[in-house]
C-alpha cells in the first residue's frame, strides 16, 4: 500500500486543508483485502466545514479535540482512494498527528494483509466409482442383461 499526502494552506485565517491518496499494490489487490478503517489521532475542528477560523473562534479559542477524522484504506475493488480533511488552524502549521495517523491505518492494514496472506491457494478435486458392496449387489443383473443383449444381437 502507498499513502502520499499534502498539507496547503493559505496566508490568514484559513484552515490547512490535507489531501492525500491511497493506492494498493496488484498483490495486496489479489488477496481480496478488505477496506481497513481507523479513528486517527487527527483532530476534526468544530465546524470542519469552515475554511477559516477567525481568532478566539473555534480552535483558536479555548478548544480541545473531542472529535477525530476517521481514515481508511481503499477496497481491493476499488484499488485506490483519494481523500481531503480539513485540519485545524494552527499558528506554527506543524501536524505531526497526520503522519502518526496513516502509520496506525498502516500497521492496522498490514495485520489485515497477513491474515489474508495466509489464507494460501488450493486446488483439490475428487471423484468415486461404485462400492464393491454396490457391485456384488448388481453383479448378478448386469450379468443377466449382458446375456440377454447377446442373445438378441
């Protein structure tokens, strides 16, 4: 799996916005893995859908995270995702909890992407033919009807 992202943000009063993609490899694909989804360490700020905050206002007051932005990784269907977040506003634009977030998406992925790897391939197949016991029972009227054709050809 491969996770790249970028964090812009404006001069001013607006929010850093963190945009990224997330894109499984042909092999993590082949095992069928399924969409893992983790609560990050990234805080969501009141009123996420604001691309400013004004001081003394929301972040910028006297806030503490209650709410954190959930992270996922794509299907194997799907292959990819892209996503945006909203982060909140900080003076000295530092956001160590994104990447500390993808690494907990990461090493939960991969626990999923070893149980699945070793779930490994098979082929088996099968087949029977008639019991002696069925035979010996038989024997006798098959016997009588290979007679009976005989007779008649």
């Amino acid at each position: 799996m491969n996770i790249n992202w970028t964090i812009t943000k404006a001069r001013g009063n607006y929010r850093p916005s963190l945009r990224y993609t997330i894109a499984l490899t042909d092999f993590e694909r082949e095992l069928a893995m399924p969409a893992v989804r983790i609560v990050s360490p990234i805080p969501k700020p009141p009123d996420a859908g604001w691309t400013h905050c004004w001081p003394g206002q929301n972040e910028r007051g006297d806030w503490t995270p209650s709410e954190f932005h959930l992270l996922m990784t794509p299907s194997h269907r799907d292959g990819s995702l892209e996503g945006e977040l909203r982060l909140p506003w900080r003076p000295l634009n530092v956001y160590p909890e994104v990447e500390q977030g993808f690494e907990l998406l990461r090493e939960a992925f991969e626990k999923v992407l070893a149980e699945s790897s070793e779930s490994g391939p098979m082929r088996e197949q099968g087949g029977l033919d008639t019991s002696g016991s069925a035979r010996r029972a038989i024997a006798p009227a098959a016997a009588a009807q290979r007679i009976l054709r005989a007779v008649r050809s």
